[in-house]
C-alpha cells in the first residue's frame, strides 16, 4: 500500500437498476424508457470505490443479503481493489436496491428499497471506527443509530466526513450530538435545508448554509449546490464558494458520492480544505459527464482531461 492515502466508509451496498427515459414522471405518469441496466451501487459502495480509483488504500463496512446482487456487489468491490472484509452478508434480507430513471439532460430520480442496509449496526461502525485510517466516511443510507456509535467510537479530533445523504429525521439534532467528533459536515441544498429547518437555493445561499452549519457544531461544512458548484465553512472563517466546472452532463446519478470520495482522499493526502474542496467538485464534474455510478467514477487524468484541474494527490 506504500503511502496512499487510507480511507474507510461505512455505508450502503444497493444494486442500481438504472432506466433512461425522455423525461422524468410526474405523480400518476407513465414514462417508456429503455432497457433496464443493473450496476452496482449504494452510497457507501460509490464512495468507496470513487475513492479507490482516485489512489486510495480503502476499507467498506456495511451490509449485503445473501443472494446473487450481495455477491455481485462485493465481486464489483474486489475487482476495484476495494477491501469488503467488514461487509457483513445479513442470511434471510435481500440486498438493497435503487430504482434510478434518468432523463435526458442527465437528471435524475431515485426510489431506495434499503434490504440488508437497514441491518447495519453497531459491529460494522466499530468495525469501521477503530481502525488506524487516515479518515472515516460515513453516509446516511444506514441506521442512525449505527451513525451515531461511529460518530462516538471516533476519537476525539480524528477526521470523520459525515455525507448526510438522504437526511434523516432529527438531522439537525444528530449533527448537534456529534459535538467535536464531527470533523466535515458535506450535505447538499436540500440535506441543508433539513438541518437547518429552511430552504436552501443556490450558491451564495449554500455559503450562508455552510456557516450556520458550522455554528451548528460541525468543524468544517460543505454545501453543494448542484451545477453552481459547492460552499465551505470552517472556524470563524467567511464561507467560501468553489464554483463548478463547465460540463456537459449526462448522468448525475453518482456525481455526488464521487465528490465524497474525492474529498476523502485528497483530505487524508493533506491537501488543504478549499483545494479539496475543488479537487472534489472537479472529480464530480467529471463522473456527470459519463453514464452510470460506479461505471462512469473518474480515475485521476480523466479529471484533468474532462476539467483542467490535475489531480491534487501523488
């Protein structure tokens, strides 16, 4: 493993089946769309092999059934030099899957069935919490009480990045318990609004979002806004905005666990907050651009050929 950067997630396992259609559906519509495409995915599986590709040593902890798309899914996640030995196969719970359409101009629209990753516990965030990584990701397609126990089990002023992806209820009050064992808060427009208890649109909004998250507790907040780019807070500091890179989009459907992945290892790399920050959102940019999750994550000079930016960490 040499001296790349160590990283762990604790997260979701989902197989994605994936249907492109002209538009997305309105409440009581029926689109036609094509062919069905099943590819790995989950958040916590996303992020870890976003970050594998991008340099990496990576661990995962979570959950699968015991079942063809559990096996497929840790297959995907061997293949991608991905260490699953704290991915525990729940017997009796079918793995967790993700209902994605996708229209034309690369939105899309998500409905999760969680499967073994509501089966999440307290073992697998110790198993993920204790371990001698550079930094801890944890995403929020799992129990919050299992978030919470890897939260806790974190030393005090270790790096943990806390994806608050989708928001649970009471997020506000579980970002506030986390006190100082919650290094980065990274949650976008709508994640924000859940935490602070109001809307949250566009960027010099998510600016403001990223402060009042930090006053909230957490050390260091981003808020990603989308196409307009991403917000930091950190200490007493002005929020800063990190604009987005031009792109083409195709498919967002893993932009954001991208930009997680991204900003896990160029942290642990030591590169500096707003330089990781951008080396993220360019990373994202980059997988909007190609189709899939896991298929279309960057890997370092696909970054620098799709946005400009070479990538930050050796």
């Amino acid at each position: 493993m040499g001296n790349r950067p160590r990283v762990t997630v604790l997260g979701s396992l989902n197989m994605d089946i994936s249907v492109t259609v002209p538009r997305l559906p309105e409440p009581g519509a029926t689109v036609l769309g094509s062919a069905a495409r099943f590819t790995p995915g989950g958040k916590g599986a996303n992020q870890a092999v976003a970050a594998a590709r991008l340099g990496a040593s990576v661990r995962l902890a979570g959950c699968v059934g015991d079942d063809d798309f559990g096996r497929r899914l840790l297959a995907a996640l061997r293949h991608e030099g991905v260490d699953a030995g704290a991915v525990r196969t729940v017997t009796g719970t079918p793995t967790g899957l993700a209902m994605i359409s996708v229209d034309r101009a690369g939105e899309n629209l998500i409905t999760v069935a969680p499967g073994a990753n509501h089966e999440v516990s307290g073992d697998q965030a110790a198993a993920a919490a204790g371990h001698d990584d550079d930094i801890l990701v944890i995403c929020a397609e799992i129990p919050v009480p299992a978030i919470r126990s890897a939260l806790q089990a974190r030393p005090p002023g270790s790096r943990c990045v806390l994806n608050l992806a989708p928001a649970p209820e009471r997020a506000a009050a579980l970002v506030a318990s986390a006190g100082e064992n919650l290094d980065w808060l990274v949650v976008n427009e709508t994640e924000a609004a859940a935490v602070l208890g109001r809307p949250v649109s566009g960027l010099a909004d998510a600016a403001r979002a990223a402060g009042q998250l930090v006053a909230a507790g957490t050390r260091h907040a981003v808020v990603t806004a989308g196409a307009h780019g991403a917000a930091l807070a950190q200490g007493a500091e002005s929020a800063q905005v990190i604009k987005a890179f031009p792109v083409e989009a195709v498919d967002t459907v893993g932009a954001g666990d991208t930009f997680v992945g991204a900003l896990a290892v160029a942290l642990a790399a030591g590169v500096p907050a707003a330089e990781a920050v951008r080396a993220a959102a360019a990373a994202g940019a980059t997988a909007a651009t190609r189709p899939g999750a896991q298929a279309g994550m960057p890997r370092p000079a696909d970054i620098a050929v799709t946005t400009g930016l070479p990538w930050p960490v050796p």
